[in-house]
C-alpha cells in the first residue's frame, strides 16, 4: 500500500489520483492529530472531529479513521511517530501544536509515503502538505468591517478587542482596519484580550472607565465577546444601542443571534468543524476519481438571524 501511494506524496504541483487497485485496498489507514483542547474552539473542534470519524467510518467501511489529541508540540511529534510504526497510516491529517517543532515530524511521515493534510496552521517550511484546509482570517476581518459599515457611519465610535500577538490577529486585524478606512467610523482603541473571557471582560471594563461614547465593539472572537457582554451588562451599559460583534461560531452566540438578541446581532464564521472538513477531503483523495489536492480555504461567513440555524450544533461543547 505504501508503494502505490508513494509517488503522490512526491507530486506538489499534480492532483492526486487514485488508481483502481489503491481503490481495492481492503484498509486505508488515516491519522488524525491535534492539540488537546485549551479553549473552547478548540473542544468544538475535538468534537466535530470525532462526528466526522464515526460519520466517514460509517460511509467507507475500508476506511480507518486514528485519533490522537496531544498537550503540546513534544507529545505531538511523538504521536505521529507511533500512527507511523503502530498503525502504519497511508494518510495524516493533522493541525500542528505549532509550526516550526511539527515541521520535521510531519516530514519525516510524508517520507513514508503517507498523504499529507494540515490544518489551519501552516508548517514552516512550504510544500510539504499534498492538501492544505484552513479559515480565511483576513476575510473575518473584512466581513466584520463590513457589517460594521452597515450599522455605522462618520463620527461613529468603536473599540477592538485583539486575540493574541500572532500573524493570524494580524490579518484579521489588518484586513479591518483596511476596510473601514475612509468610512469616517472612530476606532478609539484596541488591546489584546487574548482569545479569553475573562480578558475581554477586563478590557471592555478599561474601555468603558475611558470613553463614555462607544457604538459598538469589535471583539474578533466568541469567547473575548462573552467577556464583553458581561462587562457591559455589569456596567448597565448593554441597553444604549451599543453592539458586539464576535467571531468563530461558538453555539450560545449562534443562540443568541436565532433569538433576536440586538446586544449579538451576528457572528463571523471561524468553523471548528475545519478538521471534519480536512477528513472529508482526505478520504475523499481515497474514494474519489476526482483531483482533491491543493487549498482550502473556507469562507467568513456572516451569520445573522436568516441563517444561523446552519451554524447551529447543541450537541457541539462550542
């Protein structure tokens, strides 16, 4: 099996295909390797994760889906190693710990043979991936400015509340400010909050002490808007036509958006389902007659009362 499926692992710039007698295989062997959730779209992604397993596994019975979450980067490298000798994958998906410590591991997995599929971050050196699946963050940030230019105007006042110093908060960051550039909207202020709940509540308390004029809040993530809603409604602030817009999907926003809540008008779309998707596709480049090699890279939808019941998943920790 790994002889049939070396040349694709090879092949950077071809699609990849199948031929009939890698179709027959009786088992097709497919890793799965990602952080142990820290956060919550983190768990949201675990949990698409695991549907996705017993959903293809269902589909494909030739199809054995290994999944392994690791707390950081070391436990990771050690992961694939044993998907490697243990279970002898023909195929990885995995979103990396971080870059720079996954890059030589996952090298050393593709010298196998095995297909290649990262998630979300990339690895540091190019090329070595056959399929790349990844969130589109400078257009979270441009469809956020955007719905923000809908409600706003000249002389309008907002503040920004950042995730992480990390290239990811740059693109949406700077796609944003790009955006509402020229729209005579204010922005006060932006700090980091961390992608966190408490953090956002810390900082939405700082801007509310200093600008007593603030229209809306662009808080970038779910959990930092968590924060800024509870520091509104802690102020009595949450009643004077200010608004929040928060970003990724996490479920009791989606909620809050089918309910009518005008505090959470809508949400920018940062699907934790992107790993299910990366699984899709992979067995997909097993299963298929069709090329399924290169980027995907899925949209920022913005989602308001009319659709939010897509994006809605109860079961979903996020």
């Amino acid at each position: 099996m790994k002889h049939i499926l070396k040349p694709l692992a090879v092949a950077t710039a071809t699609a990849i295909g199948l031929t009939g007698a890698a179709l027959a295989q009786d088992q097709i062997r497919i890793g799965v390797s990602y952080p142990t959730p820290t956060h919550a779209w983190a768990a949201g992604m675990n949990w698409h994760a695991e549907q996705a397993e017993v959903r293809l596994e269902a589909l494909h019975p030739n199809i054995d889906l290994i999944l392994v979450n690791s707390p950081d980067p070391a436990s990771q490298a050690s992961a694939l190693e044993d998907l490697v000798s243990i279970h002898q994958i023909d195929a990885l998906v995995i979103l990396p710990f971080e870059s720079e410590p996954l890059t030589d591991p996952v090298i050393q997995v593709r010298e196998t043979g095995a297909l290649i599929t990262v998630v979300d971050r990339g690895l540091s050196q190019p090329g070595i991936e056959d399929i790349y699946v990844a969130g589109n963050n400078p257009e979270l940030g441009r469809v956020s400015a955007e719905y923000m230019m809908t409600r706003l105007g000249e002389g309008d006042n907002i503040v920004i509340l950042r995730g992480i110093p990390t290239t990811i908060d740059n693109e949406r960051f700077d796609a944003f400010m790009e955006t509402i550039e020229g729209s005579g909207i204010n922005v006060l202020d932006s700090e980091f909050a961390n992608w966190n709940r408490d953090d956002g509540f810390e900082v939405m308390q700082d801007f509310l002490s200093r600008f007593p004029d603030i229209d809306a809040v662009w808080a970038q993530d779910d959990d930092i808007a968590i924060g800024v809603v509870a520091a509104l409604e802690q102020a009595g602030r949450d009643g004077d036509g200010m608004f929040v817009v928060g970003g990724a999907g996490m479920k009791e926003t989606i909620r809050a958006i089918m309910d009518g809540n005008e505090l959470v008008p809508v949400d920018v779309l940062y699907p934790p389902a992107m790993i299910a998707t990366a699984m899709d596709v992979t067995v997909a480049a097993f299963t298929s007659n069709g090329p399924v090699s290169g980027r995907y890279i899925l949209g920022a939808t913005l989602i308001t009362q009319e659709n939010a019941a897509d994006f809605y998943f109860p079961d979903s920790p996020f």
